[in-house]
C-alpha cells in the first residue's frame, strides 16, 4: 500500500489529530511562552527537574517553558506601601499614624526570596515589620513631642528597625515616610491653646522689652538735645549776634522786593536784628549754672574739689556750663534696673 493510499484512508484521522494539537498548544500558549516586563525577574520552577531553578534568574523578554514548568514573576524595581497604624504614645493615648515604606527587593538573591517566603512577602514580611517598626518607635514619645518635633526622629528609629529586621531576608529598605500624626481631638485641643499661649506670653515679653528700651532711647533723645541746647546758648554771644544781624542786613539790600525796613538803636542795624538791651533785641545769654565755689579748708585755704572716683565718663562743658556725663548714665543704670525688676515681676506673676 503506497502512502498516498495510507493518507486517502487516515486522512480525517489526521485532520482531528492536528486540530487537537492546535488547540492544545493555544490553550497551553500562556503556560509556554512567558513574557517578562520592565523592572521584572522570573524565577523558574521545574517540576521534574529539581524544583526551584536557582543558578539562573530570568530577565527581561519572551522565554518559553515547558507547559508542566511555572515561572514566578517579581517586581525589583523601588516599591511603595501604606498603611495606617494605630500606636499607644508613652501616656497611654491610642495614636494614629499614617506612614508608607518605600523598598526593593535585592535581585542576585531572588531566588531566596522565593524559596523563603514567596511571592507573597509583602503581606507576610514587609507590612507586619513596617508596622511594628513605626510602634516601636512612636511609643517612646509623649503626644506634645508628636505634635511638635519627633516626626524626624520616629522616621529615623523606624528605619532603623526596619533595616535591622529586614536584613534576614533579601529586601532592602530605602526610607520611611510619616505622613500624619493623628492625636485625640481633646489632646490635640489641650496642645493648640498651649502653644498659643505661649506665643502670647513670648510676644508680651517681647513688648515689654520694646517698651524698655523705647524708654531708655528718649532718654538718651532727651540728654541729647539738652547738650545741644546748652552748647548753642554758649555760642549766642552779642558778637555772634551783632555778625549775623550785618548779614541779615546785607541780604535784605540785595532783595528786590518791596520792604521797609526801620533801623534804629545804637548799631544801626533794623530794630529786630538789634542785640543791645536799649533796641529791644535779644538779651545776652546767662550762663545756666552758677559758680562752683572752691571749697575752704582748714586756715581758709581753698582746696582742690575731690573728683568722684566712680566717674567713668568725665564731664563735657565750656565755661560755666558743665555737663556730666558719669551722672547720665547711672541714671540709665538706675532705669534699665527699674524696668528689668517689673518685667521680672510680671514674669512670676
């Protein structure tokens, strides 16, 4: 019998056993070809092999397997998981954390990972370590240090926990976020008026000392324009006047407006820039201070005045007008005492 014969008389036979084995492979086309993504590795179980594949991990692309093989996909690239925990503070208050982990898996040591845990570590090892590294570290704080400062160090001790638990399985943490930190309303209320009580107590120190030293300053404001005073009435001489009168004078001629001026007395300047007594003008000046008389010893001698010896300043005057300057700032020392003794005051109070 020729196989053209063979063929005429197995030929549906044929036909059923291709479209069998066409389907088969369609349906077993997903178990066959195995397609591997960006940022994934495969690791491979051979089920009559040996198991577990462990001297090469798959990389990225299109591998085919046998049918009765599984390969077992994982994600290295930076992972990211939330959660919210629920932590008792170091009073005893139930706390609210919301915080998320960021890690990766270390992929030369996969196949550990696989043998170990499995694809399902996350829920076995990662989550139950994060959480108990955040109550690790968030119960050794009170709720007013939540509130405030601590944030960066549970981050720190809670990475630090984690890495130490992790360091037994191929997963290597990168960092811990704490995104909030939720108290108790009422705590949470209690720390709010604290804090702003305390902003006012600060700014009503810091008002006090403003006035404090707006008072010293017109203090000072005011010895100033004292010297200043003092200082012109030594220069408004009669000479000083009498020169300024001819030069009043003088710019009154050079003006080209209209005037009358009435000159009188006996310097024949006009009677308002007369300095002499008989014109009605402006009197000499009198020194402000009277004379210090020597004073007389035994015998009727006169002796030198003792000169105070906690005088650090010196004295500042021409002729009979004296100003000191040693007396000006124990009075500053005397007030700077006075306004540090009641915000000292109110302080306690």
């Amino acid at each position: 019998m020729s196989f053209k014969t063979k063929l005429r008389q197995y030929k549906y036979s044929f036909y059923i056993s291709l479209f069998v084995f066409v389907m088969l492979v369609l349906f077993l086309w997903p178990n066959i070809a195995i397609s591997i993504h960006s940022g994934q590795s495969g690791v491979l179980y051979s089920r009559f092999m040996g198991g577990t594949v462990t001297d090469r991990l798959y990389g990225e692309g299109i591998h085919f397997i046998f049918p009765w093989d599984i390969m077992y996909i994982y994600d290295v690239r930076l992972q990211e998981d939330s959660t919210t925990v629920e932590v008792l503070s170091r009073d005893g208050l139930i706390v609210q954390v919301d915080s998320s982990i960021r890690y990766h898996i270390t992929k030369n040591r996969l196949f550990q990972l696989h043998q170990r845990i499995g694809p399902k570590y996350k829920r076995k090892v990662v989550m139950p370590i994060f959480a108990s590294s955040i109550r690790e570290s968030v119960g050794q704080y009170r709720p007013a240090e939540l509130y405030t400062t601590a944030r960066q160090q549970i981050q720190d001790k809670a990475l630090v926990e984690a890495v130490e638990e992790m360091g037994r399985i191929p997963i290597v943490v990168d960092s811990i976020i704490i995104k909030r930190i939720a108290l108790p309303k009422k705590i949470n209320k209690a720390i709010q008026d604290k804090l702003v009580s305390e902003q006012q107590y600060l700014r009503y120190r810091y008002l006090l000392l403003q006035a404090k030293e707006e008072v010293k300053r017109k203090y000072l404001e005011a010895e100033g324009i004292r010297l200043y005073q003092s200082r012109i009435q030594e220069g408004l001489t009669e000479n000083f006047l009498r020169w300024r009168g001819i030069q009043a004078t003088e710019e009154l001629a050079k003006s080209t407006n209209a005037k009358v001026v009435v000159v009188g007395g006996k310097e024949g300047l006009p009677l308002i820039l007369n300095t002499g007594d008989q014109a009605g003008g402006v009197p000499t000046p009198k020194p402000s201070q009277k004379a210090v008389k020597p004073a007389t010893g035994k015998g009727g001698k006169s002796e030198p005045a003792k000169k105070d010896q906690n005088d650090v300043s010196g004295v500042i005057g021409k002729g009979n007008s004296i100003i000191d300057l040693g007396s000006v700032w124990e009075n500053l020392k005397k007030l700077d005492q006075i306004l540090t003794g009641r915000i000292e005051a109110d302080k306690e109070e």
